[in-house]
C-alpha cells in the first residue's frame, strides 16, 4: 500500500512537472505568434532605390488615388495585388480579361452611387443643422448665407462684372480654392459662375463680406469639379464683395 501511494505521489509530481513545462512552452510560443504578428501588421518600408521602384510605386499612389476619389474605398487590396503579380509573372489568371471588365465597372458603378448617396446625405445634415445658426438666413433655392461684414456700396445683376475675394471649402474644412490665399482678387462675370454665387452675389453690396453655404444642386452637382470637388458636395464659401465693374 506504502509502496503505490509513494508511486502515485511520483507519478503526481511528474505529471504537476510536465503541465508546469507545457504551460511555459505554451506561453513561450504565444508570445511568438504575438511577436510575429505585430511585425507583419508594421507597415513594410520599400526602398525606393532605383528608378523602376520609384515609378511602380508611383503608380501605385496615382492609382490607389484614383479608385479612393471614386469611392472603391472597400476595393480588396490584396486581391488586386494579387492579379497585378499574376499578370506579371506570366501565371494562369482566375479571372479572363474579358470576364473583369462588368465585374469591375458594376463595383465602380455601385461604388460611385454609394459615395454620392453618403455625400448627399451629410451635405442635406449639414444645411439642416446649420439653417439654426443664429445670422444664417436660407432662402427659397435652399441656398444659405450670413453677414460677416455689411456694405452700402451698389448691388450687381446678372450681367455685372465683379471683383472678389473668396475662399473655397469642403463641409469638412478642405480649403479647394482661395484668391486671398493667392494674394490677388479674381474678376468674373456674376452669370459666368455656379448658381449659388449667381444668386448671392445679387443679394450684396459692395463691401459685403458674406460666408456661403452652397447645396450641390446650386454647386457642381453630381459630377463635381475636378480632384478637389467631389460629386454632390455642399460647399462653403466666404465671398468679399469688393467692387462692381
């Protein structure tokens, strides 16, 4: 009896021994995979060295650019790459040619009609929540302005010629123009330009400084205009009326 209690006692410490191991085994090899795994989510560094490397990720860059403005954000990454090694390296493609082009310009197109609905969505917020702020006066287009400075100089028409200082934004702060930037004002006709400004620039004075807040419709519409104007975007303009011609 004496002799099978002091065997399962050894037996006991032997097994405690080995789990203590394993464990420490266990744990070892976790802090591996843990290891391994913030090093592959570290963004990998090319080292652009040549100029054939300078170019190919320059082309990455204007392409990637491309997709994103037109809203393939959700564009898998790692199958496109994917087909571009495949492509060069001369291997058996998954998908022909022929077989791409609907599958890609039915992503683009639901891509595009995707960000547009977004865009039009937080532009219509946009003018809903700011129509409350005190000096904002809306009218009958939807468009919305607000007296920074008043004038008593003269009022253009459609036909006028006039001087201006401006500075064009994004509902998100995005600066896409600015003649005060430029340091010069810009001259134009009052129905040469958007709608919005049309329309405002007949309600000034001269000496008005005014902030602009344009919907899409009065804007560029669903096309926008070019990189920096995306389709539907509300924009905001703060427009120095300086001079009648």
């Amino acid at each position: 009896m004496r002799r099978l209690l002091t065997l399962g006692a050894v037996f006991l410490i032997s097994s405690l021994s080995l789990l203590a191991q394993s464990k420490k085994e266990l744990e070892a090899q976790v802090k591996k995979l843990q290891a391994e795994i913030t090093e592959l989510k570290k963004p990998k560094v090319v080292d652009l060295n040549t100029t054939n490397k300078k170019a190919g990720y320059g082309m990455g860059v204007l392409f990637a650019n491309n997709i994103k403005g037109q809203g393939g954000d959700s564009l898998d990454v790692e199958a496109m790459l994917a087909a571009i090694k495949d492509v060069f390296e001369k291997k058996t493609l998954q998908l022909d040619q022929q077989s791409c082009m609907p599958i890609v310009q039915q992503f683009m197109q639901q891509a595009v009609e995707k960000k547009g609905a977004i865009a039009k969505e937080q532009g219509r917020a946009f003018l809903e929540n700011n129509k409350k702020t005190e000096g904002v006066t809306t009218i009958a287009s939807g468009l919305q302005y607000k007296v920074l400075t008043a004038g008593t100089g003269k009022t253009p028409t459609a036909s006028s010629n006039v001087t201006v200082h401006y500075t064009g934004k994004l509902i998100d702060g995005t600066v896409f123009d600015s003649s005060v930037q430029r340091g010069q004002p810009t001259n134009f006709g009052v129905g040469q330009v958007i709608r919005g400004w049309t329309e405002a620039l007949q309600l000034m004075k001269e000496g008005d400084k005014w902030m602009l807040y344009i919907p899409y419709d009065l804007a560029y519409g669903e096309r926008g205009q070019g990189a920096q104007i995306p389709p539907y975007a509300t924009l905001i303009f703060e427009v120095e009326l300086i001079k009648v011609n």
